[in-house]
C-alpha cells in the first residue's frame, strides 16, 4: 500500500479499536509474514490451523514496524513499548479482508477479476502485459488468489495504478463470492469450467456455480467475459446484469479466434475477429490453450479500454508463466517442457496431447505425478489419463504418487508395453531413471498436481548438468 492509511482509517474500516498509539499514526505496507515486516508496514496477526503470528507481536513491534492488528481474544497486555500503534479486532482474518475493502474504495479505475478451473494465472499475466502498456497495472504476483492473497494483492496498489487484475480461486463453496466482495471488480473473466477442486465441490456444475458467482457481482455497468465454446461457463453469464463479451472459435463468439496455426518457434498465430477491430494475433506457447488464454485476455483488457492494437503487442510480448508449459533447454537439445505447477484431467489430456505434437529428433516422454482433489473421480481419471497415454505417439511415461498404478495399468491397456512404462518411488529415483534414458533431441513433459512437487525432478536433472 503505497497510498498511506492512518490507524483512525484502520478502526473505520475494520470496526476495530485503537489499543496504542494515536489515531494519526499512518501505514503504508501491510504483512501477514512477520520476517517481511518493515518501518512503513502494518502487521496483521493471523491464526492459522497450525501457526499463531501474535507469538512474534514482540519481535515485531521491536524491530519498528508501524503498527499491528491484533485479535482481541489474543491480547497480551505484557507487549514491549514500541512508537507502533495497535489496532485490536474480533477477527485478524476477516479485518484483513475489510481492511483491503476499505482502501479499494479509494481506486476508479477498471479492476478485471479472473477465474476458472484452468489458464487463470496465464490469462492474467497476458491481460496485465497488455494494460502495462496503456497504464501503470496492479496484478496478482504469482497465484496469491485466496483470501490472502487477494487482499494483500488490493493493499499493493499505488498512486499511480490505473488499472487492477486480480486472480480469484477457490476450493470450497462460497469463496468466489467472498473474494468478489473484497475486491468488487468492475470487469469478470471466467476461463471455463473443469473438474480441478471437485472433491471438496462434487460436480462440475456446482463447480460452475461457485465460479460464476464472478459475474454475478458484477455491476451494470460493467462486463463479463466468458468461455463462449464451454456450455458450463456461458450459462453463467445468465446471472450477471453486466454487458456480456463471449469468446472462443465458434464464429457465434464476440471475440472469436480462426485460422489457428503453430508457428514452430514456440508460438500460436490466429485471426481475431471482435466488435473492438479485426486482424492477426501472435501469442508465445507451446500448447493450444494458450489461444483461449489470449482471447479471455484480450476481452479483459478490451472491455478495460485498451485498444486493439495494444492487445496485439501486449500478447505477443507475452513471456510465459514458470511452472506452466515452459520450455527449459537441457544438453543434448533434449528439451523440458515444465508443467509442473499443478494438474488437472483437463489441463493434464491438454499438455500431453501437446507433447505428442511436438517436432522432435528424438523420442517424447511423460513425467507424471498425481492430479489432487478428484475425489471419488481420482480413480477413473487416473486411468483414463493412462489410456490417453496410451493411444498418443509417446514413447514412455514416468510414474510417481499414490495413483501411479492405474495410469500404468490405463497406458498398458491402450497400447504401452510394460518396459516403456516406470513406476519410481520419489524424485531422486525417478530423476536417476529418466537421465539415464534420456537421447539426442527428446522432448519431456513434466506434470503433476501440487501435492506432487514434480519441479523436483526437473531440479534434480539440472543439478546433474551443472
């Protein structure tokens, strides 16, 4: 928080009461990781499942951070003097969520948020590299977008921000409409609906419904963008009085996408037809998906004022995501693409049909962990992966986690002989494995849930070759 809030603000949006200090004594970071905590900096005292920050109050207030929001039934009187002030709540978790409230109040500019079950944190990066280039952008770093993350994400914001695109995700019912609340978005984005998070939500049409809570929110004035190809997502739009933006490759689409093609040298090219202009749209990738990101961007960005001609340059400035289908360059022109970051049945078929049409002078080979929170679905999904497999141009798959046995027993059935087929028990193992089968020219993909960390492998192998 660039913009200085003072700790009478801090009371008024939050509800809180002034335990220390003077009501004019101001802030202007806030932090909820007590070894990040400067001068200038508000410490918000959070309780988690396993951890207490009030325990590092002291330290905290010591070492001069400005002030500190603490939970009323953790007050400890015995706190060392300090020049910060303390605000005191009934809840730290849901003062930090009225607190990014109140100082988004203060922002008129187009806020864009985003959701959906996969291309959230690509379709952001590619919606703020196209804003960048009109204004100053405030976006979510990396994938902070719980209720966390997107408050922290709003206390960012500076001066000068002119526009905002926030990430939102969910796992649970009920969260989408939470962070909405907070952030009160003026444009929506919902990428389309998968089954990532059915565990904990049942059905893909529930699944549907958390996500649309989005669009939802949004004002009249405002504006959704939606999948138009996904049924799921575009029923969605329903519930929103906003102006409506649909994209995809049905010519039925707003922005829709044609003539797609593969460039080779790591990138998509399509004709992009719309109501804002008409014309070629080049966007770095090496999967397909990367055209359905680029479309949910540019109606973001379009429906923020961007012009066309910015939505192409700011697409084809577009550097990647780290842990989302990026190409890593190993000796030997063996080549890595790292998807590592997570996992689902949807983005899971996507990247190994990716690897399957990938060029290569060598051999293509699948480095697989386990896709999460499927719940009863973890079987069957895990098996149809292995049959996909199977039936792809892919030379071996590598296997690790708790349903390693039924992606092989999917491969074998579609067509894999059992030696091209590994099963390993961690990283390091799998890592030796994969390295000593490793050619000239082959081109691996790398992926898995979180749970699964299967960047490890990749470090493991560059280890190797330093």
């Amino acid at each position: 928080m660039s913009l200085p809030a003072s700790a009478a603000q801090l009371c008024e949006w939050t509800g809180g009461h002034l335990l220390r200090g003077r009501p004019n004594q101001s802030f202007e970071g806030t932090k909820i990781d007590s070894r990040e905590v400067g001068s200038r900096d508000l410490f918000v005292a959070i309780i988690g499942p396993n951890h207490d920050a009030h325990r590092f109050l002291g330290d905290v207030l010591l070492g001069g951070a400005a002030g500190a929001m603490v939970q009323s039934d953790r007050i400890d009187h015995s706190l060392p003097r300090s020049d910060g002030f303390i605000v005191q709540v009934e809840d730290t978790t849901r003062a930090l969520a009225d607190l990014a409230r109140g100082h988004r109040g203060s922002f008129d500019g187009p806020l864009i948020g985003i959701t959906g079950s996969n291309g959230k944190t690509t379709t952001k990066e590619l919606c703020a590299d196209i804003l960048s280039g009109v204004g100053s952008t405030l976006s979510t770093r990396g994938n902070l977008n719980n209720n966390f993350g997107v408050p922290l994400t709003l206390l960012r914001r500076e001066d000068g921000d002119g526009f905002a695109v926030i990430e939102m995700g969910m796992n649970h019912r009920g969260e989408i409409a939470d962070l909405a609340a907070i952030a009160q978005p003026s444009i929506g984005v919902l990428t389309n609906i998968g089954s990532a998070h059915i565990e904990f939500l049942g059905s893909r049409e529930t699944i549907a419904e958390e996500k649309g809570d989005l669009l939802a929110a949004l004002p009249t004035e405002g504006t959704a963008v939606v999948g138009h190809d996904d049924p799921l997502a575009l029923a969605q739009s329903e519930r929103s009085d906003a102006r409506v933006l649909s994209f995809g490759r049905d010519p039925k689409a707003d922005l829709c996408a044609s003539s797609i093609r593969f460039l080779g040298e790591g990138a998509y090219a399509f004709e992009l037809e719309s109501p804002f202009g008409r014309g070629e749209i080049r966007v770095p990738g090496l999967a397909e998906t990367i055209v359905e990101n680029a479309l949910a961007a540019a109606g973001g960005a379009l429906a923020a004022g961007a012009s066309f001609e910015r939505v192409a340059s700011g697409l084809a400035s577009h550097g990647g995501v780290p842990g989302r289908m990026q190409p890593r360059s190993f000796p030997n022109d063996v080549l890595i693409i790292d998807d590592a970051y997570n996992a689902n049945p949807q983005s899971m078929r996507a990247a190994l049909e990716t690897l399957a049409r990938l060029e290569s002078g060598g051999r293509r080979l699948a480095v697989l962990g386990q896709m999460g929170e499927l719940g009863d679905a973890a079987e069957a999904e895990h098996l149809g992966i292995g049959r996909l497999i199977g039936s792809l141009d892919l030379h071996e798959v590598f296997l690790l986690g708790p349903f390693a046995d039924l992606v092989a027993e999917g491969a074998h059935e579609s067509g894999l002989t059992k030696n091209r087929i590994h099963i390993e028990k961690d990283h390091a193992s799998l890592a030796r494995t994969l390295k000593m089968r490793l050619g000239k020219g082959d081109r691996v993909l790398v992926k898995g849930s979180r749970a699964a960390h299967m960047e490890g492998v990749i470090e493991l192998l560059a280890e190797g070759d330093r």
